[in-house]
C-alpha cells in the first residue's frame, strides 16, 4: 500500500452478501490489518441480528437515508435506540451489543471495522435470495459474533 488509500465510489471490488451487493472500499490486506471499510444499499429487511463482535469495534457513516440503531442489550426491548441521519456517524465498541436497520425505503452506508479481519464472514458467507443468519452461526463464532435476539422487524 501507499502512503495513502484512495478509493472513490464504484472503485473498489463489489461482492455479494445474502441478496445484497458490497462495495469493499478498504480491505484489511491494503491497510495492514488496521481496518475494513464496506459502502452497502440497504432495505429494512436487511437488518442484522442484535448482535456482539468480541474482536474489533465497528463504525457506521450514513450517506443517505436514516437508519436506527440499536444498543447496549441482549434485547432489543431494552436496547437504546438512536436515529441516525445522512452524515451522522455512529461508534460502536467491541462486546456492546447491537444493530441496525434503515427505516426508509433504502440506507446507503459506509461500514467500518476496527481491525479488519470480519471482512472474511461477509466474503464467506456470499450470495443468498434472503438473510439466514442462523445458517451462518458457527461460522459468525469463528470470527468472534454472537447474535443475542432476532434482527428488528422489517
């Protein structure tokens, strides 16, 4: 790598991911280890499980819609909830429970881990008509995620 990582939109490698299309913006091979940056379009049928990363922390950017996040609880019943906006950024630590989901029709957002070797489940996992993260789950374990409760309603 250079001294500098450059990447526009459309410039890095698309990959799929269940029914959606990824763009990896920033591998974790180009920057060390040091982190892995996805750019993903996202519907609210889309929405992860509530769910913990025992090895990196992750970061969000919304570039469009808004999208709700979900955390700090095995439960989505007693999570807090926070809106977030085109522009906002949003941090989540390693082992603080959470998730997210678009509440408009479609969610553009920058997904950032803290260090980058996740990349390796989304790549794993690859293409699929619709979510089915229980099929995934001893694999989710392999990279350090444990899901607590289901993904909130689409």
């Amino acid at each position: 790598m250079s001294i500098a990582l450059v990447r526009n939109p459309g410039d890095g490698q698309d990959f799929r991911y269940y029914n959606n299309v990824i763009e990896q913006v920033a591998t974790n091979a180009e920057t060390s280890g040091a982190v892995s940056v996805m750019r993903l379009t996202v519907g609210p049928e889309d929405a992860p499980p509530l769910h913990t990363h025992s090895r990196e922390d992750e970061s969000w950017v919304v570039l469009s819609g808004r999208v709700r996040f979900w955390v700090g609880s095995t439960s989505l019943d007693t999570c807090e909830v926070h809106d977030a906006e085109p522009g906002a950024y949003i941090h989540v630590s390693r082992l603080v429970p959470h998730t997210f989901q678009t509440i408009t029709p479609t969610a553009e957002v920058l997904v950032i881990n803290n260090p980058g070797a996740i990349e390796g489940l989304f790549h794993s996992v690859g293409s699929a008509d619709a979510r089915a993260d229980a099929e995934h789950t001893d694999l989710a374990a392999d990279y350090g995620i444990v899901n607590h409760d289901n993904p909130p309603p689409a």
